[in-house]
C-alpha cells in the first residue's frame, strides 16, 4: 500500500490552502500492525501563530483533508498526525490527531505567548 505521489501533491495544496502555510511536508508510513494502514504525517510551518479558533478548526480541517487523500489513495484506515509549527522549528502551535482504531479525531492547541 503507498500513498500517491498525486494525492501528497494535492494535500499539500489543500493544506496550504487552509493554513496559509507555504512551507508543507507530508510523510506515508506502512502500518506497523493489522489495526492501520499507515501512519500519515502532515508538518505546516507558519510565521506567526493565527488565534487558538482559527488554529483548532484549521487541525480539524487539515486532519480531515488528509483523511480523504489517504482514502483516495487506497489507504483505508490510516492514523494521522498533524503538527502546526512555529518556521523557527522550535516552537509547537498545535496537533491534530486521527487514530484509526477508535475513529476520533483530538484536537490540542499549545498557548503561545508572542
């Protein structure tokens, strides 16, 4: 199972798209066991951190799109991580997580003092 070079392509766009990022990585792991087919990790880079609702619903959104690319892809039940970083590398905003094996999406936002 792999995901499409196309379908990274596209989440890429859509993730910038949604966060206003233009620095987007997107990684595919295989499954480490029967429960997953994969582990799909998306890592958008901001300047400066947006406000917490903003944020929140962009990691939901961005989780969601990238539950569908994987779907696309033939990747049925991926678990997704979704991290928002400050471009200085250093400073977390925010993740977004799907596991597969409870079908739930958390949302966690950092409280960033700038």
């Amino acid at each position: 199972m792999q995901f499409s070079e196309i379908k990274k392509e596209e989440l890429i766009e859509n993730v910038k798209k949604i966060s206003g990022s233009d620095d987007v990585e997107v990684d595919y792991s295989l499954p480490r066991d029967s429960s997953s087919t994969g582990f799909l990790a998306v890592t958008f880079y901001l300047d400066v951190p947006p406000n917490k609702d903003k944020l929140e619903n962009d990691l939901a959104d961005i989780v969601t799109v990238s539950r569908q690319a994987a779907k696309e892809s033939g990747i049925t039940t991926p678990d997704i991580n979704v991290v928002a970083m400050l471009k200085d590398e250093t400073t977390p905003l925010g993740v977004g997580n799907y596991f597969s094996i409870t079908g739930k999406t958390y949302v966690r936002v950092e409280d960033i003092k700038v």
